[in-house]
C-alpha cells in the first residue's frame, strides 16, 4: 500500500506563502534583470550612434568626391576625452579598401559587411573580445563615396550575466528563507488551533468542564474556540439532564415496584380471606397501571427530549380535541362531581400536529380535574386574539405556591405533595406539556393561588386558519 507524503498544517500554511512568494519574487527578478538588460544594450547602441555622427563630422569631401579625414583633429578629440569603453573606428573607400583606423585596433580589423547591414546592430568579436559594431555609407550628393564603421566593446554587457547569476543563486536562498520566516509566524498563527487540540484530548465523560482559552484576538480561531465551548456547555448541559433524569426515573419506577413487592410479601405471610386476596390484588393493579402510565410517559418524555419527533402540519379542528379529551376523562369527572364549563364562541382550526396537541391538551385537562376538589368547577374557553387562539383552562383546586411555580415544569417533580397524599401522579405530565410546546411554538403561561386554583393558558399561533 502506497505511503501519501503529508504535511502538517504548519507546513502547508507556509508552503503554500511560499509558492505564491516564489512567483511574485520570480516576476520582480525577472523585470529587473530585463530593465538591466535593456538599460545596458541602450546604453551602448546609444555611444556607438553618438561616436558614428561625431565620426561623420571629421569626414570632409573635396571637389572630386574624394572625402578627407581630417586626422589630428580626430586623433586630438579621442586623445582628450575619456572613455571608459573603448571606441573602435575604421575608414574605407568605396573599394572597401581600409583609409584610416583608431590606434586601439593595433594590427586587428574589424568586420565590414555588405550594404545590406548598413545602421544595424551586429554583435561580433575582436581577439576574443565580444564588440558591438555599426556600419553605414559616407553618402556625398546621393552617391556613396566611402563606408564608416564604429565599435565599442560589451564588457559592460558583462554587468547583465552577473546579474543573472546573481538572482539565480539568490532565488532558492531567498524562497529557503521566506519558507523558514514563514513557518516560524505560521507556527505562531495556529497555536489556538494546538491549544484546541490539546484541550480537547483532555475532555471525557468525567470532565467535562474544561473549556478552551479564548485567543486575544477576535478573528476566525477566536470564534471557532468560542463555538467549541458553546457546545461543549450544551453537551455538559445535556449529559446533566440525562443524569438527573436517569436517576430521578429509577427512584421513580423504583417506588411502585417496592409498593408491588412489599403487597405481596404480606400476603404470603399467612393465609388471608378472599376479600384481603382481591383487595391487595386490586392495589397491586392499580400500582402496576401507574407504572405502565409512568413508563409511557417517560418514554414520550425520551422521545422528545432526543427531537427524534417528525412535526406533522395538519389542519386540526381544537374543539374537537377538547371535547375528546373530556370524554376519555368523563368517569374522573363524574366520580369527583366536577362541573365543567366551555366556552366556545366558533368553530377554531390551526395548522399543527394533531398527535401532538392532543397530549398537550389532554395532559392540562388531566391535571385540572385530578387537583380540583369534589364537586369543583373547571372551565375551559378557546377565543381568537390578535393572531393566535387562545385556549385557556381554569380550575378551583388547590393551588400551587408561588415559590413552586418556577419548578413545576421540572420532571418528577410535584407540588406539596405531603398534604396531599391523595393525589396520585408522576409529576412529568407538565414536563412533557412544556417540551411539546416548544417544539410547536406554542407560548404556555401559569397562574396560581394556592387554595384558590390554577389557571394555565395556551397561545396557538395562526398559519393559515380555515
């Protein structure tokens, strides 16, 4: 199995600045070595021209078209100036036979071409010294009468090669430098990203409260660490619930079953009648009924608390609903004499999950009747307000106490249960109410007196009512 070569991020950070570094530095060396190169080639076509016409002007022509050079001043002006390039300069006739030359050329010659080369550039040599030359006729009357040729020397020329060697051996030296300046601040850059690594690997099951320090600047690392520790706050806060929702269950399940067993371990102390028999049979099914009712509602509980639940958007008719969920509870009713009341002024339909609202609707009319006393009232209305039907469900029972009110959402729990044994239940009927409301949006409130009632309204947000 092939090996893939891998960097690490570090690495790639700065081998990518690299290579965009590279081009930008080969561009930049590349334009500088052509402006040289150029300056330098302008430089001495430019001397050769300007020695051409100073050469030219030393040629006089006499009346038989004959041109004179006139040498000592010639000889005088190459003897007074300064130059740092060497000129070479040659005079013929028009036999291309050699007139006159400067000192400098000693025994050598330079190359005369035909007409064709005439004002052109060439590059030649002289006794292994490359040299640049430039013809061109001695022209009296339209009528050639000799040929000028002028040289210099490309020493100068030699400048553009050392620079050329320069930037290639200055070029991987550079890039090696830029690649280690950059890796040192890449390092530095991602050290946030090394401090997320390290303090994730130190987070499990058992710490959770670990957190990753913030960078000191608020860039792109600074809100990835701040989101981590967002999440990591959601997942502690979750792991928290499920602790405390596993234990409250087992305490919970735990009650009835010990009721269950403790029922039966009396009736096998000694033999009982059949009446005792049927009474302590019938209390055991009543708390086996509570335990399959707790079980139910803790597994609806689960379901949604993991949002596993698909929301249906249906058209529901909520009087129906209420009067459905009346009727499944129409022996509590009967038995405890409860009166009941609605107030429907219409008929009321929202778009909603019909499963759904029937729990929440069910759940609140549950607790209404099981906490209001015999021969109580509950009175149930359902009325449009601006953009949402309220439904609003008032009872005359017990009341809860202001300092249980911020808690009866919480699971398992009940208020004031010790002064009033008598009501049974599991205290996750409003938990669930709560959670399902959230999930369709639906604003619940609570008021409550203790002694003098409850009243719990529900704000069904319109879309699209029929």
């Amino acid at each position: 199995m092939t090996k893939v070569l891998s960097f690490s991020f570090k690495n790639r950070i700065a081998f990518n600045y690299i290579l965009s570094g590279s081009i930008l530095i080969a561009i930049v060396f590349l334009c500088i070595f052509s402006i040289v190169k150029y300056s330098v080639n302008e430089h001495i076509n430019e001397g050769i021209q300007e020695e051409l016409n100073k050469h030219l002007d030393d040629v006089k022509i006499d009346i038989n078209n004959t041109y004179l050079i006139q040498v000592d001043q010639w000889r005088a002006r190459e003897h007074n100036s300064i130059n740092v390039n060497p000129v070479f300069v040659e005079f013929y006739d028009t036999n291309k036979l050699l007139i006159d030359k400067s000192p400098n050329l000693n025994d050598s010659n330079l190359t005369l071409l035909d007409n064709s080369h005439n004002n052109e550039f060439f590059n030649t040599s002289l006794n292994g010294i490359p040299v640049r030359q430039l013809q061109t006729s001695i022209i009296n009357k339209n009528k050639v009468v000799g040929y000028l040729i002028i040289a210099m020397s490309l020493e100068d020329f030699e400048i553009v090669d050392i620079l050329k060697e320069i930037l290639l051996i200055s070029f991987p030296i550079i890039l090696i430098i830029l690649f280690l300046i950059a890796r040192f601040f890449a390092g530095r850059s991602i050290k946030p990203v090394s401090t997320i690594i390290e303090t994730s690997s130190k987070i499990t099951k058992d710490n959770l409260q670990t957190r990753i320090p913030l960078p000191n600047n608020r860039d792109e690392l600074y809100t990835l660490s701040e989101n981590i520790n967002l999440l990591l706050d959601r997942i502690e806060n979750t792991i928290e619930r499920e602790k405390q929702f596993t234990s409250d269950a087992s305490h919970e399940l735990r009650t009835p079953l010990a009721v269950i067993k403790g029922t039966m371990e009396v009736l096998i102390r000694k033999p009982r009648n059949q009446h005792e028999y049927e009474s302590k049979i019938i209390f055991c099914i009543s708390e086996v009924n509570r335990l399959n009712h707790m079980v139910d509602q803790l597994l609806l509980l689960a379901r949604f608390e993991n949002q596993k639940q698909n929301i249906k958007k249906e058209s529901i008719y909520l009087n129906a609903i209420v009067l459905d969920s009346l009727t499944r509870f129409s022996d509590k009713i009967e038995s405890k004499k409860i009166k009941v009341k609605t107030f429907f002024t219409e008929d009321y339909y929202l778009l909603s999950d019909n499963y759904l609202v029937s729990i929440i609707i069910s759940n609140l009319i549950s607790n209404a009747i099981k906490y209001t006393n015999n021969n109580g009232e509950v009175s149930i209305s359902l009325v449009i307000q601006k953009n949402a039907i309220d439904f609003t469900i008032k009872d005359n029972g017990v009341g809860i106490s202001p300092n249980d009110l911020d808690k009866i959402f919480s699971s398992f729990y009940r208020s004031d249960v010790s002064n009033h044994p008598e009501i049974k239940g599991t205290g996750l009927g409003l938990s669930i109410v709560k959670r399902l409301c959230n999930l369709l949006k639906i604003d619940i409130s609570v008021i409550s007196t203790l002694g003098i009632g409850t009243e719990v309204k529900l704000s069904f947000p319109l879309e699209n009512p029929k």
